[in-house]
C-alpha cells in the first residue's frame, strides 16, 4: 500500500479517493448529528442550523459533508507538502497518512468545528510556506489574517493559531511595518463587518463572547483510544528522526516549510488547554501538522518492513475502531 502512494503516479488522487472511501466507510455506518460545544462559533451554528434542514430528510448528509471536508484537507496538505518538496520527491503519502489518522478515533467520524477549521489552517500554513520568495506578501498577509478572522468565528480557540502567523511571518520575511498592519487589517476585518451587521440588526445584546478559558485537557477513551495515541506518538517521533537525518540536504525555503509546520504542531498541541470542552473532538486540528511528519516515516525507511509494519497497525487499529467498538 505504501508503495503505491509513495510513486508520483498521474491518478494519485484518484488513487486517494478510493482509500478515503475505505477508511472512512464507519463514518456511513454509524453516522451521527454533530454536538454543539461551548467553544463553537456563530458561523459553526449556521452551519448546523443549514445542515439540519436538509438531515431532516437526508440524515446521511452529516456523514458526506465531513467526507468530503476530510478529503480535500488530505488533497490540499498533499499538494502542499509535494509543492514544497517536503519528501524530497512528490508523492501521495501525506493526503494518505492524513486519511489513516483521522480514522482511528470514533469522535472524527462526526462533523465538528474544529474539523473545518483544519481547512482554514492547511491553507495558513501553505501560504506561510511561500512567504519566502512572494512577489506579492501583503496581499498574502491580509489573506491569511482574513481567514484567520473568519477561523475565529468557526471555532474560537482557532484565534491561537495568531501564534503561528507572527512567528511565520518572522521566520519568512524580514520585518516590514506595512506588511504587519495588513495582517492585523485582514484579522480585523470579519470583525468589524459581523459587528457591524449585529448593530443594523440591533442584536448586539444576543452575541455572547466565547473568550478564553485555561483549563486542563482530559482525555476519555477505551484500550484502542490509548493504544493509537501511542502508535501516532511513536509514528510521530519516527519521522521527526528521519526529518533530521535528511534536512541538511534541502534547500533553505523547504528547512523554513519544516520550521513552520513544526511550530504548527506545537500550537496545536497547547490549543486544547485553552478550550472548555471535555471531549477528544478539538485534537483533530493535531492531524494536519501530523501527517506530513509521519509520512517522512513511510517515506524515507530503505527496508520497506518498517513502514508497511506501520500502516498496518494503523488500519488495525482503524478496524477495530470502526467496526468493533461499539
């Protein structure tokens, strides 16, 4: 399986569609409404709200929506990482190791806020990356605020991911005044149009502001919950070894894409201790950061046993998750 993904063939997308409709086949057979959470933003509830006209006679809605979301996150992160040349070649590894990973917890089979979010996120990241040499960065740096902005009123936590923009944009480009206050322009300006629409409609009263609440993460799961955190821990510490044995020998705008995408994963690890619900839901925004790292794992090892022992133990684990832990 590994070696297909890992050859840049013309139909890898295809290829990926195929393997997404594998793994995520337990998300059609026990499909679920989505829960509303505390931390969820007021475009998350339209959503929703859209979402459970059309459940009302097509139940299985929910369960397309997120496939479909799931699947152009693992196209776009693909795209990305061969764009910048993360695995020294192109190759389909990453949109697949995505896929395997947000299969193996039974609370990423249900639409979340955190889960579209990861779209917004995947593209902040990608255009970080092409800081480095862009004709144009303050176009790109209101861009990025103003999806960062939008983010925001998905899933509010989503707002700690600023950490990530300022310290990208140091990393990829000298200080420049101008190019700070697009960003800070682009953050403002969904702001300021939802502020404005609230006073016309003289609802400022009805908006509550979610805020931000410090509280410690906690994680309830059964034996196969622990036994993938474990696997992906291990998967995870595997690529980073093979990430540093091969990096000195790429170019300086592919060692700034790995200074990033490292940064991302430890934003996302602090998120959840800035979040007030008790559930696994909003560890989903780790996958995407992930999944890159652990593709170095199926990428670089000269003995194929490692990484084909890898996979599967993953879909193993996904197996038993999605059909026998009920």
């Amino acid at each position: 399986m590994n070696g297909i993904f890992k050859a840049n063939n013309p139909s890898g997308n295809v290829l990926l569609f195929g393997y997404a409709t594998l793994v995520k086949l337990p998300m059609f057979l026990h499909y679920s409404a989505p829960q509303l959470q505390v931390m969820d933003g007021v475009f998350y509830k339209n959503i929703l709200q859209l979402l459970q006209l059309i459940a009302a006679g097509f139940p299985s809605v929910y369960s397309i929506f997120t496939f479909i979301l799931l699947f152009i996150q693992a196209i776009s992160i693909n795209k990305i990482a061969a764009d910048l040349k993360l695995h020294r070649h192109s190759n389909y590894l990453t949109g697949m190791t995505y896929l395997l990973v947000t299969s193996l917890f039974s609370e990423w089979f249900s639409l979340s806020a955190p889960l579209i979010v990861n779209t917004f996120l995947i593209w902040i990241w990608g255009k970080l990356c092409t800081l480095y040499n862009n004709p144009n960065p303050k176009a790109t740096i209101f861009n990025i605020g103003l999806v960062t902005g939008l983010a925001a009123f998905i899933y509010f936590p989503s707002l700690t991911f600023l950490l990530l923009i300022m310290v990208g944009i140091t990393i990829a480009r000298p200080f420049k005044l101008q190019e700070w206050l697009m960003g800070l322009i682009g953050i403002i300006t969904p702001v300021y149009f939802f502020a404005s629409y609230l006073f016309l409609a003289d609802k400022m009263s009805s908006f509550h502001f979610p805020g931000f609440h410090l509280s410690y993460p906690h994680f309830f799961g059964n034996r196969w919950a622990y036994v993938a955190v474990v696997l992906v821990t291990l998967a995870t510490g595997m690529g980073i070894f093979f990430i540093n044995a091969n990096i000195n020998r790429q170019v300086v705008q592919t060692r700034k894409s790995w200074q990033l995408l490292f940064l991302y994963l430890i934003v996302a690890v602090f998120l959840p201790f800035v979040n007030t619900s008790l559930n696994f839901t909003y560890w989903i925004l780790l996958t995407a950061p992930v999944a890159p790292i652990i593709a170095a794992a199926f990428f670089y090892p000269q003995k194929k046993l490692v990484p084909q022992l890898l996979h599967w133990s993953f879909f193993a684990i996904y197996v038993a998750v999605g059909f026998f832990n009920k």
